[in-house]
C-alpha cells in the first residue's frame, strides 16, 4: 500500500528527505509522525555526468503570410 501525505499549506505532495517530509512548493518540512517507518524510498534514479538533455529550440514557422498578402490584407482592411 502507497502512503501519500500532503503539504498542509498548499496541498502539495510530502516527499522524505533529511529524516523529515519536505515540501518542495512551500519550502517546509515536517515531522512524519508515528508511521515514520512506512515511509521508504524504493527506486532511485541516478543519472550520469556525461548525460545530456535536449535542449528545444523555438524555430521560425514556415507558413506564416507572405510579405506581399500581409501588405494586401492591411490595405483591405485599412481602407475601410
């Protein structure tokens, strides 16, 4: 069975760290209680040095309107 305790203040999720749950929104840590020993970390997720994450880059879009509508539609609607 999952135990999950939530962040009084803001209702975020408690994670265990330092011997304490701590918020990560709040910044706050609190005593876990008397199920202190129900609370383990199973899996780890270690990632090497060398790894690398992908960085996105905002590319310009290649269907935008052409110059020369652009000038058109303004015209059109400008001259109303």
């Amino acid at each position: 069975m999952i135990k999950l305790r939530w962040c009084p203040s803001c209702d975020n999720i408690l994670i265990p760290k330092e011997k304490k749950l701590y918020c990560k929104a709040c910044d706050e840590f609190f005593e876990f209680g008397k199920d202190q020993d129900d609370y383990k970390i199973i899996k780890k997720i270690k990632h090497d040095d060398k790894e690398t994450a992908p960085i996105v880059i905002k590319q310009n879009r290649k269907d935008r309107i052409s110059l020369e509508d652009r000038k058109a539609f303004e015209e059109f609607f400008h001259s109303s």
